[in-house]
C-alpha cells in the first residue's frame, strides 16, 4: 500500500476520534453526562456507610439518608429493607461490629 493510504487512514480515524470527543463534550455540557448534575457547594444527603458481602448473591448495606440510616439486604433478584430509622452513631465514628446499641 502507499503512503496516501495509511495517511488517509489516519486522518479518517482522528477525524472520527474527535468527533466522539466533541458530541461527547456537547453531551456533558447539555447535562446528559450523568444520571444528576453534580452538587456544587451543598451537603450531601444521601451515602452509602458500610458494605458487607454475605456470600456471592447476597450482600448487607448500611446507607444513611438526611442523617438516618437504613439497612438494605441487596439479592440478584430481589432487596429487602430489614431495618429502617437507625441513628447514626453519637460521636461520628463507626460502631464495633460485636456490641450492641
């Protein structure tokens, strides 16, 4: 093959290339980027506080909510809320996993 192919080649596949960056960038800035646009300067109130793995289908997670927790059990094909209106520990910090509240 000649040079003026591999040259067109390239020049075809950078033309295409920054074609995708631009709708990309186009995109982003119209909001369609992310599921929400990102909160600039304001608490956050949703969070996810702890994860624990049951086994390979099942896992326990602890996610607080405007400063309440609930504890969600997530399966392949279903979830389940087993606690709900937790307050979150006092001091801030994590609780031990072997006391109770």
């Amino acid at each position: 093959m000649e040079m003026e192919t591999y040259l067109r080649f390239a020049l075809a596949l950078s033309f295409v290339l920054a074609l995708i960056v631009a709708a990309s960038w186009v995109m982003r800035r119209l909001g369609y980027g992310s599921a929400m646009p990102p909160r600039t300067g304001k608490a956050r109130r949703l969070g996810v506080v702890e994860v624990a793995q049951i086994d390979v289908r099942r896992r326990l997670v602890l996610i607080r909510r405007d400063g309440v927790e609930h504890l969600v059990l997530l399966g392949i094909n279903n979830d389940l809320v087993l606690e709900t209106g937790i307050a979150p520990p006092a001091d801030g910090a994590a609780a031990d996993a072997g006391t109770s509240r």
